[in-house]
C-alpha cells in the first residue's frame, strides 16, 4: 500500500455555488466527495484540509504554511499531492521546492494540481486532473512537480499562462 498525503488549500476546483451571494465561492470540502468516486486500489489516503482559499488571497504566510505542511507530511507518506488554485500556485510549487531542498528533505515526490473549471461544473476538469496528480505521485521520481491537462511539469520554472489557460515552462 502506498501512503499518500492529499493536502486540499483551495481554488476553483473546490469551489462551490453559494446562493446567497449568487457566486461561487470556497467554503466546503468537495474532495471528498471527488475522493469517494475514484477506485484508488493499491494507495491508502490521507486527507490534510489545511486551508479553502482562492489563491490569490493568499499571504507568503499560506505559501510558507503549505510548504511547512508539505515538509512534515512527506515524513510519514510515500508522497504528497496538493489541490491548489492555479493562481498562485506556482509560488507554493516554489516555496515547497525551496524548503524541501534547504531541508534535504527532497527525497520523494510532491505533485500540485487544481482545475480551471470548479468541480461543480458540467464541463469540469477537476477529476482528471486530481486522477492524474494521484497516478503521478505514485510513479515519478523525488521532485515538486504540477500535474493536469494531461501533462507534468517539474519546477523550479513553472508558470501558468493566462492566455492558454495552462501551466508551461518558463
Ligand atoms: N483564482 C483561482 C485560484 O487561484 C483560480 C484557480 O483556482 O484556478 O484559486
């Protein structure tokens, strides 16, 4: 069995229609809902709901925290994956590689992944991407890595292009 963190902090992927306010917003916790419909045979998961933000809410504090997160859950686990917006997420992928390496602690892998389109959208791409980061982190060699839209990208050197709506390398 292989022991593998998931560490939710937010962004679209985990945003939901709030009538109040006739928006979307981050306020519950949809991946387990995504979770309880994937056959995850052979891995044992473990559920790390540190934070529901849009990432660009996101203080250095957040990124730091994830990173911190990230560094202890890699103790225990064979690898973490970490459901992030996609905003900012390339400055968590940064601030985990910065520490895991200032650490020596780089030893197995860390995949981001999040989705342009919230889980509660017909057209979401939320549960290919959560499955891909899933199947990533059990095969790819120790590193920090965003894995969606049927690609992965190592960091250091990732960046997301708005006019794409993906991530690439600088
Ligand atoms: N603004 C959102 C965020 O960064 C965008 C996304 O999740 O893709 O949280």
């Amino acid at each position: 069995m292989k022991r593998i963190a998931l560490i939710s902090t937010g962004g679209t992927i985990e945003k939901t229609y709030d009538a109040a306010s006739g928006g979307l917003a981050n306020r519950e916790a949809v991946l387990d809902v995504m979770l309880a419909n994937l056959d995850l045979r052979g891995v044992r998961v473990s559920r790390i709901a540190l934070m529901n933000k849009d990432s660009l809410d996101m203080t250095p504090d957040d990124h730091a925290l994830i990173a911190a997160t990230v560094h202890h859950a890699l103790r225990d686990h064979d690898g973490v994956v970490v459901v992030h917006g996609t905003d900012r997420l390339t400055v968590s992928g940064e601030a985990v590689l910065a520490r895991l390496l200032h650490e020596e602690a780089l030893t197995k892998p860390v995949i981001f992944t999040g989705s342009m389109r919230p889980y509660e959208l017909r057209d979401t791409d939320a549960p290919q991407n959560l499955t891909e980061a899933l199947l990533a982190v059990q095969i790819l060699a120790p590193g920090v890595y965003v894995a969606m839209q049927n690609q992965v990208l190592a960091f250091p050197g990732v960046t997301k292009d708005r006019a794409q709506g993906m991530f690439v390398r600088a």
